[in-house]
C-alpha cells in the first residue's frame, strides 16, 4: 500500500509543469479521476450529462494530458526508454538531458 501511495504522489505531483498548470491542477489527484470516470460511466449508462460548460471539459483534458505526461516522465525515469511523447515532453519543459539517447536505452526491462 506504501508503494501506491508513493507512485499516486509522484503521478499527482504536477512541480515539473508551468505555475500556471499547477494552479489550474489544484485538487486534481485521484479522487478527482475518481470523480471524472464516475461522472463518465453515468454519462454513457445513466444518459446524464454533467459538465455544464466548456470550460469543465478543457480542464478535464488538461488534467488527462499532464497525467500521460507524468506517467510518461516516470516510465523514462525508470527504465531509460524513449517513449512517443518526447516531443510532448520537450515542449512542457522537461529537461532533454533527462531523455534517454537512443544507444542508452535499455534492452530489458529491469524489475
């Protein structure tokens, strides 16, 4: 349970963004995805439709995509593979001296 806890915390930790993208992400961690899947499984089985403006549906989007990209970050950190989102983390700011050059890759994957 420690190691989820942790892994949850590094996923939901949104430091490596813009302040601007870490104001907008307040609150959103995994209760909030909770929340959103919940709110879409009522939209496909219930026929409700919860998001009253655009505006909630951009920040969903926002959310979703800093969480690929964190998911992203953590892959490559962990087992030096380059991963079709580098470019994606080349333009939010992540260091390039931390993505992997092609011969540093690693063959297997490490446990």
């Amino acid at each position: 349970m420690a190691g989820r806890r942790k892994t949850e915390n590094k996923i939901f930790d949104y430091s490596t963004f813009t302040g601007d993208a870490q104001k907008r992400l307040i609150g959103y961690d995994l209760s909030k995805l909770s929340e959103i899947f919940d709110k879409r499984h009522n939209v496909v089985h219930k026929n409700e439709l919860p998001l009253k403006e655009l505006s909630e549906l951009a920040k969903i989007k926002d959310f979703f995509e800093k969480i690929v990209i964190k998911l992203s970050i953590l892959t490559m950190d962990r087992y030096a593979i380059l991963l079709d989102v580098q470019d994606i983390l080349v333009r939010s700011g992540y260091p390039t001296d931390k993505i992997p050059a092609e011969g540093q890759r690693k063959k297997e994957v490490d446990n």
